[in-house]
C-alpha cells in the first residue's frame, strides 16, 4: 500500500518527521508532496524544503513537488491509496474533517490520521518562524541542518531590520 503525506513544510519540524517515520514503518511506500502554493508566503522554495528533508527520509519514502492543486488529484497522480494527515489538536481536527469527509465522498479516498506524540504537539512550522523573526530559542525543534538554514534566515531578517 502507498501513502500520501501532502503539505508545505516550510520547513520541516520535528514534528513533520515524526508522522513521517510512523508513516513508514505502516506502508510500504511513502510520498511526500511538498504543495507549492504561490500565493502563501513561504520562506523557502519547494526545492529547499525538499532538499532539506531529503538526509531525514526513510529508505521507502520519496519526495516531490507538486504545483498547488487538490491533494486528490496528487493522490491519482502518485496512485496512492491513502493520505496522511498529523493531528495535533482540536484545531486540527477541525479543519481536517471536512476535508476528509469530502474527498472520501467525491473519490473513494480515505484519510488516515495519526496523532501527535505529547512532545510534538506544541511544533508548527509557523511557530518555529515566529521564533526565528523574534530570536527565540528553535534548535530543539528542528533537525540540524535545518536549524542552520533557518538561523541564515534569522541573520538576514536582523540585516533586513536595521
Ligand atoms: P499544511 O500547509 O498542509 O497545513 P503543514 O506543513 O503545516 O502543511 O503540515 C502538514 C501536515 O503535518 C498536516 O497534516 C499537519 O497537521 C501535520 N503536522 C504539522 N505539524 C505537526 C506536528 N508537530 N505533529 C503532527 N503533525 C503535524
């Protein structure tokens, strides 16, 4: 069986990963989509992010990039048989839901969530940005050469604030 994992992942957390491996070790084959959505405003191209998981990724996990579009349609494209969405809270779950429900109702496809573990749940990729724009403490929650990529960033907003 072949599992879909789509998302922005700008970038990767810790988090991310997790869901990754556990995704890995319950199907045979995982790909990600790394969505590239021109009109939200990423900090690294889909190529960065891509480039930046790579090292981390399981040996039956794969990753590419996909022009923004429905995930259903990703899914038909890479023949996946199931997505993979992480739950982290109530929040999650709330915006997942209908989302689920909907593309089981219009394809057949079924979303398989796993829950955060307890450690994680606080990770956000977005979070994780808001620490690096206010230079806050980050490295724990991101491997390291993503911790290195995103204190670059760290340097040039502190240049871009001068
Ligand atoms: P999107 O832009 O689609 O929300 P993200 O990159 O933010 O993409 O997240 C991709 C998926 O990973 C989503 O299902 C999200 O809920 C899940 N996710 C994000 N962070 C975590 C985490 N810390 N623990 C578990 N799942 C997570």
């Amino acid at each position: 069986m072949k599992a879909l994992y789509p998302g922005s992942f700008d970038p990767m957390t810790n988090g991310h990963l997790d869901i990754i491996e556990r995704t890995s070790q319950l199907f045979d084959e995982v790909v990600i989509a790394i969505m590239d959505n021109p009109n939200k405003k990423n900090w690294f191209t889909p190529k960065e992010r891509m480039e930046m998981m790579l090292p981390h990724l399981p040996h039956n996990v794969t990753i590419q990039i996909f022009p923004l579009q429905l995930t259903v349609d990703v899914a038909k494209k890479v023949e996946a048989d199931v997505l993979i969405r992480g739950l982290r809270n109530s929040e999650d779950f709330l915006f997942e839901q209908n989302m689920a429900i909907i593309n089981q109702e219009q394809t057949g496809i079924e979303t398989l969530f796993l829950m955060s573990c307890p450690q994680y749940m606080a990770y956000s990729s977005s979070r994780i940005k808001e620490l690096v724009y206010y230079h806050g403490q980050y490295q724990p929650y991101v491997k390291p050469n993503i911790y290195r990529a995103l204190k670059e960033k760290e340097k040039q907003i502190y240049e871009d604030k001068k």
